[in-house]
C-alpha cells in the first residue's frame, strides 16, 4: 500500500480524494503533513495572484479611461470592463479581507504590468502614463471614482 | 482569537495561512476537519472539471476538422487548438492518473455540448454531426489521430 506522501507525487486526483478521507476520519498520522500544507498554502497564494490580476487590468483600464478620453464614448466595453474588475476584486476581499493589506504593495508591484499594457493597447507613447500608480488603493477600489483630466 | 473553523467563515486567506502552519506544527487538534478535506476534495474536482471541459472543447475540434475538411491546414488554429488541448489532457493525466477512468464518461457527457458548439462554429445543420461520439477514448487522445471523412 502507497504511502499519502508516495500517492502525492503519483497521482494528484488520487491524492485530493484519499486524504480528504483520511482527515474526515481523523487518521493524521497517516497523512503526509507537508504535502498537505504546501496544497493549502498554495489556495491562499492563488486567491491572492487573483487579485493582483484583477487589480493589473483595472489601472490598465482606468489608464486607458484618463488618457485616452476618446475612447469613452464607444467606451462602454472600457466601463463595463472596470466595473467587472472591482466587482471580482471586492468579491476576493470579502472572502479573505486580510488580503487587504496586500492591495497598496500590489499596486505597486503591478502597476509597471499595467502601464505597459495601456501603452500597447492604445498605442500612446510610454511616456504619457506617469511611472509610478497617481491614484491610491482607495480610489482604484471606489465603485464611483472615474479619473478625468 | 478565533478558531480555525471561525476563520474559515470569515477569512479564507488567513485560513489558508494558518491551516498550513498548524498542519506543519502537527497540531491536528486545532483543525476544523470538515473544512480543510473539503478544500482538498475541491482541488480534485477542480482537475476534473478542467479535463472535462478541455475534453468537449476538443471534440468540438475534431468533429468541425472532419466535417468542414477546408479548415484542415496545418497552422491552422483548428490544428493548433487539438494539439494543445491533447497536450493540456496529457499533462493532467499524468499528473492524475486516475483521472484517467474518467475519460469515456466524460466524453459521452459532453458530446451533445461539443456537437452544438461544433455545429454552430461551422454553421453546418446539427445532423451534419454523429449523434453519440464517433471516437473512442484512446483516439480523442492520440496525438497521430486526425479524423478525414
């Protein structure tokens, strides 16, 4: 008989459904703790690569809505698109508000991503999008902000 | 200080975080059993959603590349979407290896779904298109299977 750690790196389907069952019958000695934290560990880090997802396409959106003001007009998919982005984002920090300390270091860390992207969607110079984020946390959340120049 | 079944309900990230820690420590007693062989079932289920639903979208591959033979270059983007969702499969496969016994269920469960889909991409009539899936298993899978009608 495989061992849980064994079954782990054998077959990964396997390994969701026997250790599921071994935690319902609370048989912890039989499971592999490390492989099980790492699996857990790493549901939190993607809900978390979601939301710096999430908020990259937001500012590449609410670029493109203040610099490219032409756009607004046939903009509505520009508008729904930011719409759907702070919805999913709200929803990512409804389920785990501690990740809200992590949205201003993700700003920043996504923001060159999302600057570059406007760049190449609108085909504006670079340079017309400032190089660090101009607005703050609050205001890329805030369902009713809608920078104009 | 909440429990982890608390935590659960209130902050998924946090939870995530301090399961892992606990699971390392070995301290079982302070886990919420349910919850955490529930999100490990749910990784499992997320494979298997994900073999079934590159299944139909490759069968729905196959049937308009053997129904509407003027789109079978290669490069085509017919071409490269069976090539890649076989390899996506091959890879979950062999990452789940009994995930595997799944296939022939999954691809009669999916056909009616693949043949719309097929028959509405090509815009040929429905009964253009088999009724029950005219492959088996292992030639969906074989990456020199190229069905020519």
């Amino acid at each position: 008989m495989r061992t849980n750690a064994e079954l782990y790196e054998q077959d990964f389907f396997a390994w969701t459904q026997t250790t599921a069952a071994l935690i319902r019958a609370g048989k912890w000695d039989d499971l592999g703790p490390e492989a099980l934290a790492e699996e857990v560990e790493s549901l939190g880090i993607s809900q978390k690569h979601a939301l710096g997802s999430h908020l990259r396409n937001l500012v590449m959106h609410l670029l493109k809505w203040h610099y490219q003001p032409g756009g607004r007009q046939t903009g509505y998919s520009w508008r729904s698109s930011i719409d759907n982005a702070r919805d999913e984002i709200a929803m990512i920090l409804e389920d785990s508000p501690s990740l809200w300390r992590e949205v201003s270091g993700l700003l920043v860390r996504r923001y060159p991503a999302a600057r570059r992207l406007a760049h190449d969607e609108t085909g504006l110079p670079l340079s017309t999008f400032p190089e660090t984020c101009p607005w703050t946390a609050e205001q890329v959340l805030d369902a009713d902000f809608w920078p104009e120049e | 200080m909440s429990t982890n079944a608390e935590l659960y309900a209130q902050d998924f990230f946090a939870w995530t975080q301090t399961t892992a820690a606990l699971t390392r420590a070995g301290k079982w007693y302070d886990l919420a059993p349910e919850a955490l062989a529930e999100e490990v079932e749910s990784l499992g289920a997320r494979d298997h959603r994900e073999l079934r639903r590159r299944l139909q979208r490759l069968v729905t591959h196959l049937l308009k590349w053997q129904y509407q033979p003027s789109g079978r270059q290669t490069g085509h983007s017919w071409w490269s979407t069976i090539r890649t969702q076989r390899q996506e499969i091959i890879d979950l496969l062999e990452q789940s290896p009994s995930l595997r016994r799944t296939v022939p269920d999954a691809l009669s469960a999916r056909y009616a779904l693949a043949r719309e889909h097929a028959s509405a991409q090509t815009r040929l009539p429905l009964a253009t298109f088999p009724e029950t899936c005219p492959w088996t298993a292992e030639q969906v899978l074989d990456t020199d299977f190229w069905p020519e009608g």
